[in-house]
C-alpha cells in the first residue's frame, strides 16, 4: 500500500508539471498565402498565437533564405471572460510578414516564433517554391470586402478600413510598408527624374583575369506615384569588349530587388538588372562602355535615354618576380585541381582514363597542359563544365577535362603531375594548384612486342640536332660606326664637302672680285674720288686747281644724283637739262652759276684768287647735297 | 660623407649585390631545370621553365635553340598543342639572330629546315602552298653581304676617293692626272651611293625592322577590321614575317611580297 501511495504520489508529480505546462503553451498557427511565388514577388508569412497566459510578444519569422522581409504588420487582441465569477483570459496577437523572393529555389521559411511569460515558442516551419519570373501559377483572386465587414480585424473605430485592402491597422499601406534604406545604394543626387540606371565595380584596379563584377542597378521613385514604363526595344547593354563576360544573374530580363535608397530626398525602389563577372583580358586601362534605355512613361519624360556611368578599369599585369613556370596570363583566382587515373595496370600500347577536376572561382582555365613525356600519348579530352555564379557574386564551378591517354613504353611509367599556377589576387601571389597523377604498371604487350614506341609517329621531326647545357650569354652592345654624327660629318661628308667649298670659295672670290671692279668704276665712285680731289686741292690752296676739281665734282654729281650730264652745256641751257631731269630750278641755277664762275676763273688772266675758289668750292658741296637730296 | 652612413651604405650595397645574384641563381636554376627536363623528354616541363626564362626577360640564343628543341620534341612525342612548330621555329630563328657561334647557328638553321618541313607537309596534305620561307628582299639580302661597319668603312673611302680625285682634276694641270682623276670619281661616285644606301638600309634593320614568326596553324589574313578576307590562304606556321606596323589587337605584316593584317596574337615577336 505504500509502494502504491509513493507510485501514486509520483504519477501526480509528473503529471502536474506536464499539465501546467500544456496550460502555458501557446497555441500557434503559422500559414502562407501561397506556396508557389514567382523571383520578385511577395508572399506573406502569418502566424496567429492563442494564449491564456501571458501576451504573446516579440514575434520573429525564423529563416527567410531566399526571401527579404519587407515589411510586418502585428494585430494584437484580448479576449476577457467571467463565468460565475472565474476570470478567463485570452491573449492573441497575429502576425504578417511580408517576404519578397530573391531568386529561384525551393525555402524552408521559419519556424515563427512568439515569447510568452519569457519563454518562446516557435510554430512549424513552412515550404515555399519560388520560380523564375513570369512562371508563378496565377493566385487566387481576394475575395471582395463586403461593404461592412466583419470579423477580426473590424475596428468600429475606423469602419472604412476594410475597403481599402493593403491598409493596416497602424495606417500604413500594405505594398508599401516602411521601408529601410540601404546607406550602400544611396546616391549623391539622382541621375534622372522617376527612373534612372547606375553602375558600378566592385574594384576599379585589378589584375588580368581577375574577376570584376559589374552591376547596373535601376532607381525607380517610389514616391512620385507615376507609373513608369521603359522602352524594352531600345535597351542598349553596356559595352565590355576588353573583358571576358559572365552573366550573374540567371535570368537578365527579370530585375532582382536590391533594396531601397533615399537618394535626393526620395525613396527609391532598387533593383539589379545587370550582372556580369568580367575578366580584363589584357593590361591597360579599359573602359565599359554604358547601358542606356528609353523611356516611354511618364508622358513628361517619354523619349528621354537614362544611361549609367562609362566606367573604368585600371588593369596591370600580375608582377613577374616569382612568376612561375608555366603561368599563363589571365589564369587569377582560387583554383583547385584533382585527378583520378584508371586502371593502374594496362599493356604496352594500351589506353587509360585520365579524369581531371578543375574547380574554383575566377575565370576557369578552359584547357590544361597535360605532363607530356615520351612514351606517353595524351589525346584530346572531352570536356564538360558546370559554371556559374558561386556564393552572391563570384563566376566560378569547374570543368572537368576527360583524357584517354595511350601508354607507348613498357615497364613503371611514371606520369607526373598536372599543375596549374595561378595568380591569387586576395594573396597577391602565385599559387600553383597540382594533382600529382603516380604511376602506371605497363605490362608488355602481346600483340606488339616490339612496340617500345616504335611507330610511323617517331618518324616524327628525325634528326633534330642536340640540346645545348652551357647558356651562350648575350653579346656586348657596341656603338656602330654610323651611330656617331662624326662619322657622317668628318667620315661621310667632310671630303665631297672639302671639295665643294674649294669650288665655291674660288667661284665666290672671282664674283666678289668683278664685282669689286664694277663698283670701282661706278659715278657714284668717281664722285667720291672727285669730291675728295677737290677738298685735297682746297687744302692745297691751288685756285685753279680747285676750280677745276669742283667743275669736274659738280659734272659728276649731276651725272650721280640727275642722271643728266652737263658737260658742254652753257648758259641757260644747262639749268634747262637739270630742270627738264627734276632738278628744283634753284639748285640748277645754282649748278650753272658755279660752273661758269669756274670756267671764268681758271681761264682768267689774272691771278686766281684761292679764297674765292675756297668759297665756291663750300656753294658746290651745298648744291652737291641738294642734288642728293631731292 | 659622415662615417655613420659608411655601415648604412655597405648594408646597401650589400642587399643591391644579393638581390642580383638570386636572380641570377634563379635563372640559371631554371635554365638546368628546363635542360634536365628537355633530356628526359618532359617537354611540358621543358616549355613551362623556358618560357618562364623568357618572361623573365632572359635573352639567350642556347635558351631560344633549346626551346625550340622543347616544342619540336612535344611534337615527335605526340603531345602537340597548336602552335608548337611555329613556336619551335621561333626560337631556332631567334637562335639564328642572335648567337655568334658558327655551329650553334648551323645546328639552329638545320633544326629550322626540319621543322619547316614538316609544315610544308602538313600544307601539302590541306591543299596549300608550301612555301614557308620566301626568303629576304633583294636590297635586304644585299645590306646583309656585309656588316653594318663595314658598309659604313666602304661608305669612308669612297668619300675620301671622290673628293680627291674631284681635286685632282679641278687642280691639276696635267692632262694625264684629270684623267685618271675622272676615272676615279666616276668609279667612286656610285660606290659612295650603294655604300652609303647599304648603310642606311643595315642601319634601319638594326633599329627599326621588327619581324616575328608565325606561331599558330591558321594565321588568317584579315581585312583593316579584323574580318577574314574570303579565299585568303593562311600564313605559314612557322614562317618568318616582318611587322609593317602594330595595332594593338592585329599587325600588319609582309610576307615575301603578301602584305595581310593577322591577329597580333598569331605572331612571336623575335628578340634583339
């Protein structure tokens, strides 16, 4: 009897925890609206939790892979009860999460959970099948609000409500929930009015073959309210024609929501429409060239193009120290190789499998150089490849490369080792990936016994010369002949020239003289020579001397300075010429007195007077300059 | 100088002095590796440790024989890849440029007919014409008769003949010697032209002629935008060119009296 107490007593005490327990968990339903959305689409997670204990609080959605929460509306409510003076009270609160699928996928979201009395509690997990655009199976039309609706969600306090669907209970608007801006796609200004591309790099200074990955994302105004429609026959790709391209995206046609950005004051709706894993395929600075669209509405701005930024990469050849051999240019990134080779035991002349595994991420080699060796027959491999975007924006997969490789010599081959160096650009430095491929038992062959690589193939290329050990080293560069400007100068030219300017220094002298000789028999000559014979007669003090000088000076000087000669003219006769040559009439008159006043003198019977021929000689000077003057 | 920094500057000296004879360890370690390799016929190797001594800026006419060696034997191995005999052409022409060694250049030029050949074959079996080497321009062939000195020496004396014998006859009074005098200039009047042209001609090959080697099977001719011209048959593998002009992506090249525009990419340059 006492066994059966204490058992009895036990019972209870394991059963009373259970009960309270039951008692204070909540009753949870977690449901979707759909369970098929299509890449872009929302799909809205509900949870209604029941309790008796406490207020259901803190409500979480659990994991959202391949969703985005968007927004949550939380309708709270309270149910009090009083029979026969036992207070019964009822706690709920229903929950919406608004998710918007990101890419295509079959998701678990969830389990929703709630805190009651400090303890959470979680609801089932649910599967979601999200489908490429366009493909989702179309929903089942709401039903419409009746014009006094009823039930749960009624508040007497706002009895319109309910027939404005997408408006919560706190007032906001369904499909446009608040929103939280994302700092990284903000802008300084937009780029356009309602609707506007950007772009962007992730690294505008790279390596060759170093992954680049460009997006274009669009900015569409969420508060403009205008609906904005883009010319789908006038899209114009960005232009990467330096760059090896990879899309990211599975489907380009189809935006994937990237976020929101307050960008000018405004919320904008983001999305991603283009992205592409580029590979520079040689150093330099490259451009991609822009996207541009037309946009067709709003009316205001129809016609108009929205473009993204022409951007550029600056690329550089990975450094040559420590390159090692074998590297290809543009082989960057992370790359792994493995290989299995089968069977290990073949006969002479046979064939075996060579299957290698290349894999990473970056711009997967499309070829490897097989251990070539003599004896050893590698044949063209087939090759098959799963590329794609790995992770959220890396190019990468593998490529498999399957050999059949014929084994031409007996005995233990051994075949080496595939390798593969690379430059790793997070590393900045080279790696060389390997996968060591051992060795291969070759039995001899019956059907071929002397087959030790003896076919028509070694024909080959026969009679190539030796290889050579010891390096010849380079030659000293030495200054050519014709690389000195001496050798053009003295070597070249300085004879012919020699020469020449032996000919043209005697050609030179012999014009010079003539023309030194015509210039010595010139009037304006003999005038000097007739001038200075009359101031040296002037000095002298020979009148008639004198007299005779300047008649001759002044017979000169109109020959010089008139062109007219007066020699023989008398009288008026001589003013005439001079006049009729332009001579002032002064001057002439001049010209003709002094001449007569000579001629009287130096035929004069009397002693010539040398102060008076001094004078004269001072009045022909004076009309000497005028002639020479006019 | 303070003798504080005398330490300072012999430390320098010192890591200058060790940084270059690691490089050169370096390349030599790699020219013996590539050589072994070549010996025991792992001619991938062999290419991957000589094309690593060429990246390295290693200009050597026994490395360039020996890579040529190293296509050539990937070849006779049957381990071809594209490209292998023109490459291997490549570096026995380069070896042919560049030694001073009578037989290496003899071992290069008859390792240059064998692979040309075999080209010449595989032209023949496609249906193309099989010429490989139309050989250099007369004027070109003719400046190579001699050294770029010694044309410039001839170019001297042909001057210094000229000019006397112009003397001569402008000087002297004697019938004889203005005889002999025209003789001599009319004789070196022309020798002063071709030396000096041969000069020049040596000279521009020395410093402005770039040629290349064709290194892939199918070097189409293309037209100014890259398009294949229809009908055009494709230069030799192997073949000796000279590069007209570059433009980045494709070059213009003559080929015996072909000029076409190829890719870039299907030529080698040959080192100097």
């Amino acid at each position: 009897m006492k066994r059966l107490l204490l058992f009895l007593l036990w019972g209870l005490l394991s059963i009373v925890p259970s009960v309270a327990s039951a008692q204070a968990a909540p009753q949870l339903q977690a449901q979707t609206d759909v369970d098929t959305v299509a890449v872009g689409d929302v799909v809205h997670l509900e949870l209604s939790a029941q309790s008796s204990d406490g207020v259901p609080t803190e409500p979480q959605p659990g994991g959202t892979p391949g969703f985005t929460v968007r927004g949550q509306s939380s309708s709270p409510s309270q149910t009090h009860i009083s029979i026969n003076g036992n207070r019964i009270d009822h706690f709920g609160l229903t929950v919406d999460w608004t998710l918007q699928a990101q890419r295509v996928g079959v998701f678990t979201v969830g389990p929703p959970s709630v805190l009651v009395g400090g303890v959470r509690y979680a609801s089932r997990a649910l599967t979601v099948r999200v489908v490429p655009a366009g493909q989702a199976p179309q929903r089942a039309p709401q039903p419409t609000p009746t014009p006094f609706p009823q039930g749960p969600g009624f508040s007497p306090f706002d009895p319109w409500r309910s027939l404005f669907p997408g408006v919560d209970p706190n007032g906001d608007e369904r499909g446009a929930p608040s929103v939280t801006t994302d700092p990284k796609l903000a802008l300084d200004a937009p780029r356009g009015a309602f609707y506007f591309l950007h772009a962007t790099v992730d690294s505008t200074s790279v390596v060759v073959g170093q992954q680049v990955t460009f997006s274009v994302y669009e900015y569409l105004d969420e508060s403009a309210g205008a609906s904005i429609e883009v010319d789908g026959a006038d899209v114009r790709d960005p232009s990467a024609a330096e760059f090896v391209k990879h899309a990211l995206l599975r489907d380009e046609q189809q935006a994937l929501m990237a976020g929101f950005a307050s960008v000018g004051g405004h919320i904008w709706k983001v999305s991603v429409v283009r992205r592409w894993a580029l590979f520079p395929i040689h150093a330099g600075d490259l451009e991609i060239a822009p996207m541009s669209v037309t946009l067709l509405r709003p009316r205001s701005v129809a016609g108009t193009k929205r473009t993204t930024e022409a951007l550029r990469v600056h690329v550089t050849e990975p450094p040559g120290a420590g390159r090692p051999p074998g590297y290809a240019l543009g082989d960057t990134g992370h790359f792994s190789l493995a290989a299995q080779v089968t069977p290990r035991d073949v006969e002479q002349g046979g064939a075996i499998g060579v299957h290698v595994e290349l894999s990473g991420t970056g711009n997967i080699p499309a070829s490897i150089t097989p251990p070539a060796r003599t004896g050893v027959e590698w044949l063209t491999p087939e090759v098959h490849e799963q590329l794609g975007n790995v992770g959220h924006d890396s190019f990468g997969g593998k490529r498999t490369f399957d050999y059949v490789v014929r084994v031409l010599r007996g005995g233990d081959m051994d075949l080496g080792e595939l390798s593969l160096p690379y430059w790793d650009p997070d590393q900045r430095s080279y790696v060389v990936a390997r996968a060591a491929l051992g060795t291969v038992h070759v039995k001899p062959s019956t059907a071929a016994p002397s087959a030790s690589g003896g076919t028509p193939d070694q024909e080959l290329l026969a009679g190539l010369p030796a290889t050579r050990d010891v390096l010849e080293g380079t030659a000293p560069t030495h200054l050519h002949a014709d690389d000195r400007p001496l050798f053009w100068l003295l070597g070249v030219g300085a004879w012919p020239a020699a020469f020449g300017i032996a000919v043209a220094g005697r050609a030179t002298g012999r014009r010079l003289a003539r023309a030194w000789r015509v210039r010595r028999a010139s009037p304006a000559t003999e005038l000097r020579d007739r001038v200075s014979a009359a101031n040296t007669a002037s000095t002298r003090g020979d009148a008639r001397a004198l007299d005779a000088a300047i008649a001759r000076a002044l017979e000169t000087a109109t020959i010089v300075h008139a062109g007219v000669n007066v020699r023989g003219a008398v009288g008026d006769e001589l003013a005439r010429r001079l006049e009729g040559a332009g001579v002032a009439r002064e001057a002439a008159l001049g010209v003709a007195e002094i001449l007569r006043e000579c001629e009287a003198a130096r035929f004069s019977p009397d002693a010539a007077d040398a102060s008076s021929a001094r004078d004269r000689w001072l009045r022909a000077q004076g009309v000497i300059r005028r002639l020479e003057k006019r | 100088m303070s003798v504080r920094l005398l330490p300072l500057m012999l430390l320098l000296l010192l890591v200058v002095f060790a940084r270059t004879a690691r490089a050169d360890d370096d390349e030599a370690t790699l020219f013996a590796h590539a050589t072994q390799a070549l010996k025991e016929g792992r001619a991938g190797d062999a290419i991957a440790s000589f094309e690593a001594l060429a990246d390295r800026g290693v200009v050597d006419p026994v490395a360039s024989y020996d890579r040529g060696l190293a296509y050539a034997t990937r070849v006779r191995i049957g381990a071809e890849v594209p490209g292998d005999l023109g490459r291997a052409a490549h570096g026995f022409e380069e070896t042919r440029d560049l030694s001073h060694d009578p037989r290496l250049i003899e071992d290069a030029s008859r390792a240059l007919v064998i692979v040309r050949s075999e080209v010449a074959r595989r032209r023949t079996r496609a249906g193309q014409p099989v010429e490989v080497d139309p050989g250099r321009s007369l004027g070109r062939a003719v400046a190579g008769l001699l050294a770029e000195d010694t044309w410039a020496g001839l170019a001297v004396g042909a001057s210094a003949l000229l000019a006397t014998a112009l003397f001569a006859r402008w000087l002297t009074g004697s019938a004889r010697v203005r005889v002999a005098g025209g003789v001599a200039a009319g004789i070196s009047a022309p020798a002063l032209a071709i030396s000096l042209a041969m000069t020049l001609a040596a000279r521009h090959d020395r410093l402005e002629l770039r040629e290349a080697v064709v290194v892939t099977p199918n070097a189409r001719p293309t037209d100014e935008r890259g398009i294949a011209l229809p009908g055009a048959t494709p230069l030799p593998e192997g073949a000796r060119v000279e590069i007209v002009e570059s433009r980045g992506a494709s070059s213009r090249v003559r080929f015996g009296t072909i000029e076409a525009v190829v890719a870039a990419g299907t030529l080698r340059d040959i080192a100097r």
